[in-house]
C-alpha cells in the first residue's frame, strides 16, 4: 500500500512523464487526473478528465487528490499546482454527479498578476462582459468565449492583482 507521501511522489513523477508524452501526441494532453482516474473509481471520470486536460493543456503541474476514497456519488476534489511560463497558479478540480443524473465539474484558478486590476482588465479581460462588483475592490467578468466561465479581479495592492477563475460545466452523466 502506498503512503500518502509516496502517493503524491507517484503522481509528480508520473505528471512530469506525462508532459513529456504530451507533447508528442495529437490528441488531448494526459494530465495527472488521468493517473488518479487509473488508481480510484471518480465520479465523471471521462468527463472530469477530459475537463482537466482542456484546463491545464501541456503547462507542467502537479495534483494532490484529496485523501479518502469517495464512491462516484460523493463529491471529488483535486489541488493542483501549475506553471506556466510568467507564473504559477493553484486549481481546484471538484466533480459530483448530482441527484438529476448530471456530471458537474469546476476548476477554480487562482492566480496573482503583478499589476494593477484595472490594467489587468484592460490586458487579459477585455473581451469578458463586466457583472459588477462583489465588493469596492473586485470586480466580476463573464467570458463571452466560454459558457460557465467567470472571472473575478481583486486589488491586493497598487501594483498586483489577484485573479481567481471559475470554470464549471455540466452534462449528461452518459457523457
């Protein structure tokens, strides 16, 4: 039986193998969810990994699920560190199937910008619709690109802006 510290060893080295595979493939990008789904049963399992490797792409990462095991009509959640070329960001992958029959998934990204919210706006968000505001210093965005896609701005400080994206779909649990 694996330890919980030889468990995430495992997954980080498969990780970085897999991003190695990657790139050569021309179909989608194995992820570390795809290690997961091979080692425990996951609720949406097609779905859910299909959903991680459109979210992460080829950017090197690093998952931890979460610690107990779960039957598919439980709530699953992974932590995933990941790094692109300017930054690191951290994401939380959730899927449930829900009592209507429906697979539902979310990634959250959490990131900082070392900008103001407004430039960041400007920069990285000016084709997302304006929502309004949570409070005086965030601000909430639509993608207009990518349905169930929001974006929310928090100043942190003059000079950095905390992003945090939500990403949640649903479909079919026969998908």
């Amino acid at each position: 039986m694996l330890t919980s510290a030889k468990k995430l060893s495992l997954i980080a080295l498969t990780s970085t193998i897999s991003c190695s595979v990657m790139a050569e493939s021309p179909t989608r990008p194995t992820t570390s969810m795809d290690i997961i789904a091979e080692q425990q049963a996951l609720p949406c399992e097609s779905m859910l990994t299909e959903f991680a490797a459109e979210v992460l792409k080829l950017n090197p990462h690093r998952m931890l699920e979460q610690i107990t095991p779960i039957s598919h009509d439980q709530l699953f959640h992974a932590f995933t560190v990941t790094d692109y070329r300017d930054r690191a960001s951290h994401i939380t992958f959730h899927a449930v199937e829900n009592a209507a029959g429906q697979c539902q998934a979310t990634a959250i990204e959490s990131y900082l910008l070392q900008t103001n919210c407004a430039d960041a706006r400007h920069e990285a968000f000016s084709k997302w619709t304006f929502q309004g505001k949570l409070n005086q210093e965030t601000m909430v965005l639509t993608s207009d690109r990518i349905a169930g896609k929001q974006a929310f701005l928090t100043d942190q400080s003059p000079a950095v802006c905390l992003v945090t994206t939500r990403y949640q779909v649903i479909k079919p649990a026969s998908q």
